[in-house]
C-alpha cells in the first residue's frame, strides 16, 4: 500500500504510527503525520542515496522481498494530543532510529519511580555562563554521554558556538557538562564510524573543569526552557 483514500484521510486526521520489521517484528521508527505522511519514509528510501539508520533498515527490508510494516497506533487526534502519543511511544520502544526523542520525552518522559522524586526534589541550575542544553533520550545515554550529547543536531553553529559549555540533560537533569573545540558538519570524514546526516551538526570536546561540573551537575533544568510538547531537544540559556 502506498496511499490512502481520500475518504479515509478525511477520517485519520492527525495519527501517529509505527514502522514495523516483518522480519523480526520489531518497531523501529514511531512518527505522526496527516495524510500520507506514515507511507513517505519508504518512499524516501527509494530517492536517498545518503540513507541513514531508518531508510538502511527499510532497504534493508526491502531487498529481502518484504514489506515494511505500516500500523497507525493512535488517530482522528489534534496536533498537540499527538505530540504526547508520539513522544509516549518513542519512550516505550528503546532501539528506535528515530534520532531525537519526541515532544516533550526529555522533560516528561519514562522515568523510574526514584528518578522522578530526585528530579523534583533537586536544586534547579543557575546559569552564570552561556550554555547550551541538549536532551538526549536515555537510552543512548545508557552508554557513552559524550557519544550521544555530541551528535547530530539541527543547531546553527555560530550560535552554538557562542556557549562556553554544553549541558547533556537526561529526563530534565543535567548529567554532565562539556566544552566545545569545535563544531563541524555531520558528516562521516568530520566523525569517523558514526552514520552521516545532512544538514546536521555535532562536536568535538572535553568534559569541563570540576567547577562547572559542580555548578551543574545534578541540578534540574530550570522551569524557564521546560515547556510541555516542546519538541526541540536544543535550549539556549542566551539568544
């Protein structure tokens, strides 16, 4: 199946959905959309000659003779109420190849029960220096944080590079803090081993001195840049 009926588009509204691998079973990708938006990712597949993650998986799919799995989980919802859907599932299914996590997941996203009282209960950051915030989901930060705070983001450099550090927040608590050598594009020659991503950006650093490390380590971000259904895992403590 490649579209919808119209009638039927009429019918969904907003959904969120999830890509299937009948090989396996398994979801490896969970979006939201209107339309035809559910059956555009094997379609890209299709036209990329620079795939990434997700279209590998599904050419990956593809050239065993099999189809991607198309399931729409939720739908006839507005924008918003998906946004909570989407970023509900994306915490449900660890492994995904969705890059960032959805709206709202940094802040109000899976989190064990003592997780949650050491966050509300923890000092909120004040931010004397410029810094960067980026939420990284907890499942990539089960293993390197440098690794996984360090790429790929849609960040404007020069921006970014004004920051004297960045701020690797996980479930709205500031996990570690990192100086930047250098912002470079998202490529494989920039970052050895890791999957290009045009148009993206990432980092070369160091962990910071154990003063600023102590400034903010384990502290929450502050109420200030947690908004519900922000989507943007990228937050500036400057304009």
């Amino acid at each position: 199946m490649k579209a919808f009926p119209t009638e039927v588009i009429t019918e969904l509204k907003t959904y969120v959905y999830r890509l299937i691998d009948p090989r396996n079973g398994e979801t490896f990708y969970v979006g939201k959309g209107k339309g035809n938006r559910v059956f555009a990712h094997v379609q890209d597949e299709l036209s990329s000659d620079d795939p990434g993650d997700k279209l590998t998986r599904i050419r990956d799919i593809r050239n065993t003779g099999m189809n991607v799995g198309h399931v729409i989980h939720r739908h006839g919802m507005d924008s918003k109420t998906a946004f909570e859907v989407e970023a509900a599932l994306i915490d449900a299914y660890p492994g995904l190849t969705n890059i960032a996590g959805g709206a709202g997941s940094g802040d109000f996203g899976s989190m064990h029960a003592a997780e949650v009282i050491q966050r509300y209960q923890a000092k909120d950051a004040k931010f004397t220096h410029k810094v960067v915030m980026i939420t990284v989901n907890r499942t990539a930060a089960e293993g390197s944080l440098y690794e996984a705070v360090r790429y790929a983001w849609k960040i404007s450099p020069k921006k970014a590079s004004r920051a004297d550090y960045v701020l690797a927040v996980v479930t709205g608590m500031i996990r570690e803090v990192f100086e930047v050598d250098q912002w470079m594009e998202a490529t494989a020659e920039n970052f050895p081993g890791r999957e290009p991503v045009p148009g993206r950006h990432g980092f070369v650093g160091h962990v910071a001195d154990k003063t600023a490390r102590r400034a903010y380590n384990n502290r929450r971000v502050p109420k200030l840049y947690r908004k519900r259904g922000a989507a943007n895992p990228i937050k500036y403590s400057y304009t």
